[in-house]
C-alpha cells in the first residue's frame, strides 16, 4: 500500500495563518464536496519568537527554526507549506528546501506557462528592495520593477494594517485600484501574505499571488 503523502502548514502570523487554512479548507471542499476539510499537520509556534528577528536577522531566525524543523520531523512531514514569503530566505540558508512548497519556484513556472518576462513585485518594503527574489527571478530571464516610492510606503503601510486587523474598506479599495495600475504595465506579483488576504484578484497573466500558487500547487497533491 503506499503511504499517504502528509502536508505539513507551520503556524506562524495569525492572520496569514489563518488565511492559508481557511483557503485550504475551501479549495478542498470545492473539489471533495459535503464537509471536507483539508488534512495536514498545523504546526503552530509563537510566531514572536521568529517575528522580531524578520526580515533579514538570519542568525537569530536559524536559532530559533531549528528546534521547531527539529520537531517537525516526528510528523514524517512530506511537504511543508510556510505562509510568510519572507521567511523562505532563511529557509533556504538552512537549507531547509527539498520538502518545501515554494512560492518563487511556483511563481517562476507560473510566468513561464503564461510567456511573461516582466514583473512588478508588490509586498513588504522589504521584499521590494531586498535581492532574494529579484535574483531569483532574474536568472530564470524575468526582469523585475517594483512601485514607485510613495507607491511602496502606502503599500507597506497597508501590509502593516492587515497583519494588526485594521484594515479599512477604502484601504482594501486602494489597494485594488494601484493593483490595475500596475497591471496597465506589467504582471502584478504580489509577494505578502498579508497581502493576499485582502486580494480578490484571481490568478491570471496580469496578477499572481505567490500565497494563492502555494494553496493551489498544495491541493494538487491530496485530490
């Protein structure tokens, strides 16, 4: 008989956290039908022992993801689902990879079915201006931009209201109309899990969401 393959969600932010399970649950349920719900293994940490050292203190995030790599081994996890963009630099350092559901390889194969080979990264102030994935894009031939300056504040500053719930209806608003700015001139990648959870964008040659690809790419392997 062959083994079920086991799907490993790490809990960490409670908003973006949430997010992935709910999606989960309703993708799932959408294709199984009656009261399905998504099986994995939800690993759920304190996320202020990984938050404070965000984005790029790779030192104090390896110190603490160990232990908690370390103790995910006993769930004989096959595929682990991280649902913070970010955090996968560090991942990758540790070279925590092979199990991996990665939302840059998965948006690098998405942009290659669709033939796009322009891009404008929209997430954290940190991940607009950081190497880690314009690099990565930029080897497989895909040239990135990012917003305009004050275009980056505003967005950063929305990631921030999200991740503390306080989001408002006119800031979801704007949000969605610098969205189809920036699809006037390129695919829009958004690259926030914060972001994601405001997006009602779906996935398309214009606008991927890296949070959405990770959902999709894990549902593919339980149905």
């Amino acid at each position: 008989m062959t083994r079920k393959i086991t799907v490993g969600l790490l809990g960490l932010g409670s908003r973006s956290t949430t997010f992935y399970l709910h999606t989960l649950n309703a993708y799932y349920q959408k294709i199984k039908k009656g009261y399905s719900t998504f099986p994995c293994v939800l690993y759920n940490i304190n996320f202020n022992t990984i938050n404070p050292y965000l984005p790029d203190n790779t030192a104090e995030l390896i110190t603490n993801l160990k232990p908690v790599m370390n103790s995910l081994e006993r769930f004989s996890i096959d595929y682990l689902v991280v649902p913070n963009i970010t955090l996968h630099e560090t991942l990758e350092v540790m070279k925590v990879t092979g199990s991996l559901i990665h939302p840059r390889t998965l948006a690098i194969e998405k942009l290659q079915d669709y033939g796009q080979s322009t891009i404008t990264l929209i997430g954290s102030h940190y991940t607009m201006n950081a190497n880690y994935l314009v690099k990565g894009f930029e080897k497989a031939g895909i040239k990135v931009e990012t917003p305009t300056p004050k275009d980056q504040k505003s967005i950063d500053t929305l990631r921030k209201k999200v991740y503390d719930s306080e989001e408002t209806e006119a800031d979801v608003l704007a949000f969605r109309t610098l969205l189809e700015v920036y699809k006037a001139q390129s695919t829009v990648m958004i690259c926030c899990t914060e972001l994601s959870v405001i997006n009602v964008e779906p996935n398309g040659k214009r606008c991927i969401d890296m949070a959405i690809l990770q959902i999709e790419k894990t549902i593919s392997l339980k149905t």
